[in-house]
C-alpha cells in the first residue's frame, strides 16, 4: 500500500486501480465482452452513481454496438480521457465512471451522479409573507440553477474552487462581468485560492476563512438561503459564494447596516419598510441597554428614578436576596437557555416550551423572591426586542453584548454603558467586509447612498447602485433618467 502523496508516482493500471480500492465495500469493478471480443472494464462506486443510467447509457452500447473508440460508442455521455492514477481518484470519488479498454490502453471517464437531495422548498430562516417563498438546497448546481433563472444573462460567471484536503468541497464564486468591480473580484479568488483546511462541510466554515476579522462577533458576510436575496445583491455588484452540500450562500461585502434588511423590505410600500427598518434598528439597541439601564439606575443612579416609580421599585426589590447585577445575570441566563432549548426542540414542542417555560418560570421567580417583577416586564420586552433583526448572527451576538455592557453597568453605571457603546462603535468602525468599510455609506460618508439606509426610499428613486461598491456600472436604468 502506497502512501496517498506518492499516488502520482504510480502508473495508471488496472491492478493498482484494484489495489487502491480494496476495503471500499461499494466499489464495483465489471468486465465486460462486446462483439469485438476485446474486453473492456467498468469502474465505479455504486453508491455515488446512478446505476440504471450506467446499464441504460454505457452497457448497452458498448455489448451491441460494433468496435470502435469508446466515446464514438456512446454517444449520450460526455467522456474524459485519463492517464494518472490521481485523476482516476479524483474522477472516482466525484460519482464518475471509468471505461477501461486494455486492447487500446486507454482510460475514459464520465460522470453519471445520483440524484439526491430534498426538493426545493420555503425558507425556514428567512421567512416573508409577500415575495418568493423558494430556497436554497445542499445541492449546488440546483443552488446556481436558481439563480440563473432570476439572472439569465451570460455576463452571470460562476468560477469553481476546491476546498478542504479531505473534503474537496466544491465552492463556486459567482459575479456579474462589467458590473461588479474587478478589483473585489480579485480579493475574493485570492481568499477562496488561499483556503487551507482538511474539511469544510459548511459555508459558514468557508466564510471564518475568508472574512477579515474572524475574531469579530459581528459577521462581515451575509448568510442566506433564499435565491432572490442572492440575485439582488449580485445586481448590486457584490460576490456569492455557494458551497457544496450547504444551503446557505454567502454575500459580500456587506456593511452593518446590511444584517437588519429584509428582503420584504423590497416588497412593501417604501413608507412601510422604512418604518420596520427602524423599527429593527430601534429594537437592536433596546434590547442591548434595556437591562444594564435597569440594573445601572438601581445600583447607582437611584436619584434619577421619578419618585412614584423609585415606590414601585423599592417595594419589588425590598425582599429580594440578590442585587440588580445578579437578579439581571441569572435571568438573562435563564432567558437564554430557554431560547436555546426552544430552538433545539422538534417544532412541535419548541413553542410550548418557550410559552410554558417562559411563563412559569417568570411567574416562580417572582413569587420565589428571585427577580422583581419590574425585571421580568423588561426582561420579556428585551427577548422579544432581540428577534426583530433577520440575521440569526447579529441576535446571537447581540446577547454577548448585553452581557458585557451589563458588568459595565453593575461597576460603573451609565458611564459604564456609554463607554461601552463607544468602544462598540470604535469596533465597528474598524472592520471591513473584503476589504470594504463596514460602517458604509456613514463612514466614510456616501451620502447618494442614503437612499437604501436606515430608511429605504421609492424605487423610482433609487437610481444608482451604491457607490461604497465601485460598481463599473454606476445606474440601474439602462438609460439614465433626466
């Protein structure tokens, strides 16, 4: 037995073919007589091929058609030549067929794939009520088919990588020619060329690769399942990357701003998405500073509570055995454990046990003496604020920060909070997303691109593709509008 990194050094053969295949159970090796009388040999893994294309399109074929060069035979499938045992290796664990003629000495190979997969259905991370309800699969050629059916242009290029030593995933790129600027095209092929890893069995696996700053708890690329998303920012003039066996794509670059859009916000009337935006902007920071103002105000800043609300809180806290810091921590842990088990459960229970646990639990605490009821009333206020934003990434990151700016709060009061949210803005201030601001269009300022902001303005109006992109086509009409 040969080491796999001396493969190259050996030749191509039928008993070494033998030999490298031994203990794989669902390896097929079949010889075969045509007319002619020359025999010819059949490998392939039963399990990665569809075995009825091989009895309908190589075997039939080659026993009843006279003697010829295999490809001249069969005329329905598209054949490689091959002359390494790397290659037949490769072809091998890439559901191919390989066509042996010892007469000639010659080694052909198509691939013949199973179909598997589950069909295509609705999205169950990005849900809308008005618009496609279609998403992505683990299949990656439907995944670019797709897309393709909401981009038919020939200007649409798909460039494939491998990723993973062991793995050899399949990652396909994906741009618009002339109108996504080359220069981020390029950063993006060198990152995807510069992956050096055993195994990646997901795009988010992909994308802590390539991401500029992967100790970041803020995503610099966008994670989707929805193929319209993905046509929409690729007419835009950014990059997809869909990953092999994943149903998530990734979109870059992105900026901050971008993890609190919804594609409905592209369905709505533009007054209604403009209000949810803000909405989901709003919720964010309540949910980040809800708890900590609480906890800062009662162990520090008391004197600035109105006075009938101190009553309140002094007659809730008044048998408590924890101070706010604590009485904050333990149910906000509490809270968390309850939306991990939610999402963990089969769906079925998953809402009753987020209802139930959260209800009971709540109503316990308070008439147990653990948390005041003012806590819980902020308490459910914060949970149901944090799952306003439609990026899965930034609701699990934004509980990380609430616990950071909570042990601020507890130490320093509300100076603690604001420093915290200055370093936070610093933080954001300095990522980029393939080498693109991630604060865009605010800083640095882009102020035509304000259109699609905070606040998403008529389409009618929305002329220009952004500008923070470089895009070699700068407008969306064909002709620019006077």
């Amino acid at each position: 037995m040969w080491k796999s990194s001396e493969i190259n050094t050996y030749p191509l053969s039928l008993d070494v073919l033998k030999t490298m295949l031994a203990g794989i159970s669902e390896a097929s090796i079949i010889e075969r007589c045509p007319p002619s009388g020359n025999p010819i040999w059949i490998i392939y893994l039963d399990t990665l091929v569809d075995e009825a294309r091989i009895n309908e399109s190589i075997l039939k074929p080659l026993l009843t058609l006279t003697d010829s060069p295999v490809p001249e035979r069969i005329l329905n499938c598209k054949f490689t030549e091959i002359h390494t045992l790397q290659d037949a290796e490769k072809q091998l664990m890439r559901a191919a067929v390989i066509v042996h003629e010892p007469a000639l000495n010659q080694w052909w190979t198509t691939v013949l794939p199973v179909t598997l997969g589950r069909p295509v259905g609705k999205s169950e991370t990005e849900t809308i009520i008005y618009g496609p309800q279609d998403s992505f699969t683990e299949q990656i050629d439907q995944n670019i088919t797709l897309i393709r059916r909401r981009l038919p242009l020939s200007t649409l290029k798909s460039e494939q990588f491998t990723a993973g030593s062991l793995s050899s995933t399949s990652v396909s790129l994906l741009y618009i020619e002339g109108l996504t600027n080359t220069n981020l095209i390029s950063i993006t092929k060198e990152k995807l060329a510069a992956l050096n890893y055993d195994i990646f069995l997901d795009s988010g696996q992909i994308g802590v690769f390539i991401e500029d700053h992967a100790n970041s708890l803020f995503p610099q690329l966008q994670q989707t399942d929805r193929p319209d998303q993905c046509a929409y920012s690729l007419a835009m003039g950014k990059v997809v990357i869909l990953v092999d066996n994943s149903p998530f794509a990734l979109i870059g670059p992105i900026t901050f701003f971008h993890l609190f859009q919804s594609p409905e916000d592209y369905i709505h009337r533009w007054i209604v998405a403009s209000f949810l935006r803000l909405l989901r902007f709003f919720s964010f920071f309540l949910s980040l500073i809800l708890i900590p103002v609480y906890v800062a105000l009662t162990a520090h800043h008391y004197q600035m509570i109105p006075l009938p609300l101190l009553f309140v809180l002094i007659e809730s806290r008044s048998k408590l055995p924890f101070t706010p810091f604590w009485e904050g921590l333990i149910m906000l842990v509490i809270l968390e454990i309850i939306k991990e088990a939610s999402l963990r459960m089969p769906n079925k229970t998953s809402q009753t046990l987020g209802v139930v646990g959260g209800i009971v639990i709540g109503q316990a605490a308070v008439e147990a003496g653990f948390a005041s009821k003012v806590l819980i009333v902020l308490l459910g206020v914060s949970g149901i604020a944090s799952f306003l934003s439609p990026n899965y990434q930034i609701s699990k990151a934004n509980t990380v920060i609430q616990l950071t700016f909570l042990c601020l709060a507890a130490y320093f009061g509300i100076f603690g909070i604001i420093l915290g949210l200055i370093v936070l803005l610093a933080h954001l201030n300095g990522l980029t997303s393939l080498r693109e601001p991630y604060l865009a269009p605010l800083t640095p300022l882009y102020f035509k691109d304000w259109k699609d902001f905070v606040v998403r303005v008529n389409l009618h109006w929305m002329e220009t593709r952004p500008s923070y992109l470089k895009p070699l086509k700068k407008w969306r009409y064909s002709r620019r509008r006077r």
